[in-house]
C-alpha cells in the first residue's frame, strides 16, 4: 500500500448517520462530504466488486436499503465498513473516500447508466452465485 501524501487532505470527523444512510467525512481541508451507504456499498473498492482488471466489475444491484453494521480502522490510512448485505472486504482509503464524495455525482451516474444499458434498476436483486447472469454469462452450458 502506498503511503499517504503529506499534502493529502486528512479525515478530522467520521460520522455514521444510521437514519439517512450516509456516512459524514470532514477533511483536514474543510470538505465536508455525506456519502450514502448505497454509493460505497456499490462503489466498493473491494476486488468483489471491481474485479483484478477493466472489465471483470461485478454491476451491484438491490443494494438501496443496506446499512452499514461497523466500520472499522485499517492502521492509519483507512476504514473497513461492513454492510447489512455481508459485504466487508472494501478497503475504504482516506483518498478513496475523498474522491467518493468529491465526485459522487459523476460515479452515481455512471452507475445509473450501467445499470440502464443492463436492462437493470437499483431494486433489482442481486443474482445467486453460480446462476448464469452471476457468472458473467447470459447462456447456460448445454
């Protein structure tokens, strides 16, 4: 893991809004950014969720309500949630998370045009491991 650069903007507050589903950051540059559990919980920067290389992402669905269960540090440049729906091996870095909610729009979109172009919506649930679509595939071997 590479360190983190003296000049980065640091987390001074971590705030977990259980009603709103949103996790606060405020940063040592006064950004301030309320980060839906949803948004990270799609967005994890877990190997499950964005694959070992361009191409091998794995599009989240039903993941609306999920709520995070705890979110733990990792040394010092880190936090690990872990999600209502099991996931909990997303490495959240303080760069990661500051990009999240610096550019949370951009990245909702794009997962909102991900999801259309799969005929998908955000409820949609998510399929069982070892069915067709959870494979990567849309044909079954015969």
């Amino acid at each position: 893991m590479a360190a983190l650069k003296p000049d980065a903007p640091r987390p001074q507050a971590l705030t977990v809004h259980e009603t709103s589903r949103v996790l606060e950051v405020a940063f040592s540059d006064s950004a301030v950014f309320r980060i839906p559990f949803e948004l990270m919980r799609v967005a994890s920067p877990s190997a499950e969720v964005q694959g070992h290389g361009p191409g091998q992402e794995t599009l989240q669905t039903g993941k609306r309500d999920v709520t995070l269960l705890a979110l733990d540090p990792v040394g010092h440049y880190a936090v690990q949630p872990t999600f209502s729906d099991g996931h909990s091996s997303g490495i959240f870095t303080w760069e990661y998370l500051y990009q999240l909610g610096q550019q949370q729009q951009d990245i909702w979109q794009q997962y909102l045009q991900r999801l259309a172009a799969a005929g998908l919506d955000r409820d949609t649930p998510m399929p069982v491991r070892g069915s067709p679509r959870a494979e990567g595939s849309g044909c079954a071997s015969q």
